[in-house]
C-alpha cells in the first residue's frame, strides 16, 4: 500500500523498525514525527530526510558519533551557525569537511587541517598557541609541537607541566629548539619515559642525540644508560663532537 504522509499521527506509527525508518525518510514526513523519533535512537532515519528542518540538525550537534556530523554536514538544510557547532568537534576529519564547505565559520585557520600538515604548515605563532590550547586532540597537540613556526615559549610551558610520553616525543623532533629547552627536555623525558617501552626510548633518544642543538652532557650521560643501542649512539656523538671540535 502506498505511504499517504498526510495520514501519518504518532498514534498511527507502526512498531516495526523497517516500517518507522521508511516514514522518517518520507519526504512528507510531519515534523512532530521527525521530532519524536529523533529521540528515540533513530537519528539517522531522521537524518536521511531531505526535509528535515534546521531545527532538528541544531539539536543533533557537536554529536559523538562521526557518521551524524557527516550526515548534518551534507544536509541540504543546514546552516552556517550550525555548521559552526560541527567544527567544535574533537575530529579532525569532520572539521576538515566544515572548512570545505564552510570555511567563514573555523575560529582558527588550522581547524580545517589534518596533523600530518599541522606539523609543516607556515602557521602565524599565535595561531598555534590559540589552537593548541583550542584542540583536545592530542595528536593535533602533537604535530604543533613539531611545526617549525612553533614559539619556543609553548614548548617550554608544556614541558614544564605535560606527563605526556606522545607531547615530549614530539618536541624532540623540532630542530628550533634551544640548546636549554634540549637540556630541560632530557630532564623532563627521564621521568616521563621511564614507564614506557624500550623502543620508544630508543627512537626518542637516538632523535636526541641527532638533534642539532644536543650538548656533549646530554650525550655523556645517555653513555652510560641502560640500552647498548643508546649507549653506542650517545658516544658516537661525542666522538663526532671531538671531532668537529679538532677541524674547527
């Protein structure tokens, strides 16, 4: 029997879930059905309507789910102002779509990248202190450390206060840093790494000891730690720093 939307009532709504979902897509789907439904774990089916009102989509977001911030974001009905709610998302991927579709609307032009380009993109220093402190992704985190354009100052404020064994992996892979901030940050890894495999160890201290801005203390105490791997690498360093220091 063919769908007559103008006869539709909550009272008159099916139990089944095939049938509930083929009249939330209905084009004519009353909107006190949309509302109802929405409520009741069917999202998506209400979503799937191409005259769902703004209203409905508002209320939907900033959402856990990826997949209902991707089918708001593609909604023919939605609007800036919600479109701005969907880039306080924690997903990258779904604000990478908002600042396709509606870039006026990003607080901060790095919103709309992803962390492989966060870490080599010319950013403005102040756009990466603002959105460090915006994002709660620890991979965006992760990938401002490492830019280039990165100032000194955010870096030295997260070692100062971060017991995170990702955030110190990542600083140590920016060549800007002074050989202070190196020291600070070696004092800082030996307690902050020490819980943490030995391959990750040996990838952040063999990064160290190549850094351009590494002491020969730095490199004469990883001589005598606990890996032979990092122990051969920490006296090659010295051994090249001896000499550089003979041809100099």
């Amino acid at each position: 029997m063919r769908l007559d939307p103008s006869s539709l009532t909550l009272d008159k709504m099916p139990t089944s879930p095939r049938r509930v979902a083929s009249i939330l897509r209905h084009p004519e789907c009353p909107q006190e059905i949309l509302w109802a439904y929405v409520m009741k774990g069917y999202a998506k089916e209400v979503l799937a309507n191409i005259n769902c009102p703004a209203e409905i989509l508002d209320v939907m977001v900033p959402n856990k789910s990826y997949v209902i911030n991707e089918m708001v974001l593609e909604h023919p009905n939605i609007t800036p102002s919600i479109a701005k709610k969907i880039a306080a998302s924690k997903d990258y991927f779904v604000r990478v779509k908002v600042a396709q579709k509606f870039p006026q609307v990003l607080r901060n032009p790095l919103e709309g990248l992803s962390p492989y380009d966060l870490a080599k993109v010319d950013a403005e220093p102040q756009d990466i202190i603002d959105f460090y402190h915006y994002t709660a992704s620890l991979s965006e985190k992760a990938s401002l450390l490492q830019n280039p354009n990165c100032p000194l100052s955010l870096i030295e404020d997260v070692l100062n206060h971060t017991t995170s064994a990702r955030l110190v992996a990542a600083i140590v892979k920016n060549n800007n840093l002074t050989a202070e901030l190196i020291t600070k940050l070696f004092l800082r890894s030996q307690k902050i790494l020490k819980s943490t495999p030995i391959n990750f160890q040996r990838e952040f201290y063999l990064t160290l000891l190549k850094h351009p801005s590494c002491t020969n203390a730095i490199a004469l105490d990883l001589s005598m730690y606990h890996d032979s791997t990092i122990n051969n690498a920490a006296f090659a360093a010295l051994i090249a720093a001896r000499e550089k220091g003979k041809s100099a």
